[in-house]
C-alpha cells in the first residue's frame, strides 16, 4: 500500500490535530503506544482522555483515510480513535493494514480496535494475522497483541480460537521461543490478555458501552 503525506490531499492538519498534539511534553501518540494514560499517577490522564474521546467523535472519516494512507505515528493514532469511537466501518481497511503490516506499532492499535468492535468478524481477522505471522519465529511483530484481542474476543463470544495457537508446544510456545533468541522478552497468553483488557475497560470506562 502507498504511503502519502495528507497534504498531498487537502488534510495538512489531521497530523497536527490529532497525532502530535503533546500532553506532559509527549505527542499523543507516544502516550497511546506507552500506556501512560493507564497510570493513576499521570497527572494529564483526564484532559488527555476528554481530548481522546472528543477527538474520536469529531473526526470525519476522510481525516481518518489519510491518517491511514501515511505512516506509522498517523496509523497508530487513526487505530485508536476507530477504536474509541467503534466505527466498525473501518474493519475491513484496519484489518488489511493488519496482515500487511507495513509499519512498526501502529498493528497494536489495530488490534485494540477489533476487540473493541467485539464480533466474529474481528476474530477471523485476527485469527488469519495469527496464522500468517506467527510461523514466522523471526518477526516480532503484533503477534502478541493479536493473541491478546483475540482472547478477550473468545471470552467476549464463547469461541476458542485460541485453543490451537496456545496449546503447549504449539505455535505461540514456538513464536515466544524464537522471537527470544533475537533477544525480546517472553510473553505468556494471560498476560497479553491482561494488557488488552485493560486498553479496553479503559475505553469503555469512558466511552458508551
């Protein structure tokens, strides 16, 4: 997929709005890839949040089209205001974005956006990212994201599409092994789990359910 500068489109101002706007000294969208807002003791979690939630709502879909055709700090950022605001209209292009996985970070916003969507749908896609990437033991990539949304939409649907990727000695325990000979940490299911549901209760919190 190409990537092209907003400006090339009529919207110069959607990075400015939305991506870059700072909060403590930070960009938006370094907070939302850190997690900082999860803290209790962020001093700026409430305006930033006001500002998230209001900034989800406000946004038109062609500012969030460009914000997707360019590059990773606009992608991450457009995930999560899809995902605030569930726009499930968006499904299909994030899910594209997903698998192609063209750009670093901006896959775990995606999948933040799925699980908040919360159907079928969004587990098949996750499942096909699943199947794809984690054979490949020398990509770190959203991997661990996708296993999280795609638990919490398990347990959200009475599926188990995980059961098969999780299994011991199954293709997450191969994934965690050879992504830790490149040097990453190892990861457990339940703690993927855990860091998605908190991005999701933290939206819900402050979003209609």
């Amino acid at each position: 997929m190409p990537f092209q500068h907003p400006e090339e489109i009529g919207y110069g101002h959607v990075v400015k709005s939305y991506v870059t706007r700072t909060y403590g000294g930070l960009p938006r969208y370094l907070v939302l890839n850190g997690g900082r807002f999860l803290g209790p003791r962020w001093w700026h979690t409430t305006r930033f949040t006001r500002h998230l939630i209001a900034d989800a709502a406000a946004i038109n879909d062609e500012e969030l089209e460009a914000l997707l055709g360019y590059e990773w700090r606009s992608r991450l950022t457009a995930g999560w205001l899809i995902g605030v605001d569930r726009r499930e209209r968006f499904r299909a292009r994030i899910g594209d974005l997903l698998l192609a996985s063209e750009v670093c970070y901006s896959g775990g916003a995606y999948c933040f956006a799925l699980a908040r969507f919360g159907t079928h749908t969004d587990a098949e896609i996750l499942t096909a990212y699943l199947d794809r990437y984690l054979p490949r033991t020398d990509l770190h990539y959203d991997q661990a994201a996708a296993l999280g949304a795609l638990l919490r939409l398990d347990a959200l649907l009475g599926t188990h599409h995980t059961d098969r990727f999780t299994e011991p000695d199954g293709l997450w325990d191969e994934w965690v092994k050879g992504v830790g000979r490149l040097g990453y940490p190892s990861y457990t299911p339940a703690e993927q789990r855990r860091w998605t549901d908190l991005h999701c209760d933290f939206a819900n919190g402050w979003t209609r359910p």
